[in-house]
C-alpha cells in the first residue's frame, strides 16, 4: 500500500526504524531531516514512483502526511 511503501522510503532517507515513522514524521521532530535530506527524499521518491515533483510540490513536503498527498495527486495526474 502507498503509505507504507512512502513511510518506508522515508524511514530509509533519514536512517530511521520503520515502526518510528508516523503521519506527523517531519522536519520539526526529525533531526536528520534538513533541506539536504529533503532532497534526498525526493530523489528516492520520484525514483520509487518514476515521477517528477515540481518545485513547488517539494515545498509542500513538511510530513510524511504531505509527502503522502503529493505523491497521490501526482500519481493521480499521470493517470489521467
């Protein structure tokens, strides 16, 4: 399932245990999240899904719940 796979990604890009990553996982309560790991999350993400985020779909990404939302709409945007 998407939540899953997008908390595992997540969990992988910032060293984390997979059962630590919540919905509310971000850069305010992750150390290791800064803008460098940010990035890094976005290259594993778009590689994961094979999509693109736009710059001002990366600035939207402050959680694991909004990095969820972006990735869907996208997702949703290639389909149609």
């Amino acid at each position: 399932e998407l939540t899953e796979k997008i908390k595992s990604i997540v969990a992988d890009s910032f060293d984390l245990p997979y059962d630590t990553v919540t919905l509310d996982t971000g850069p305010s309560n992750t150390v290791s999240w800064d803008s460098f790991g940010q990035m890094d999350l976005v290259l594993n993400i778009e590689k994961e899904f094979d999509i693109t985020l736009e710059f001002d779909e990366i600035f939207k990404i402050v959680s694991t719940k909004t990095l969820l939302e972006v990735v869907e709409n996208k997702l949703n945007e290639s389909k149609q």
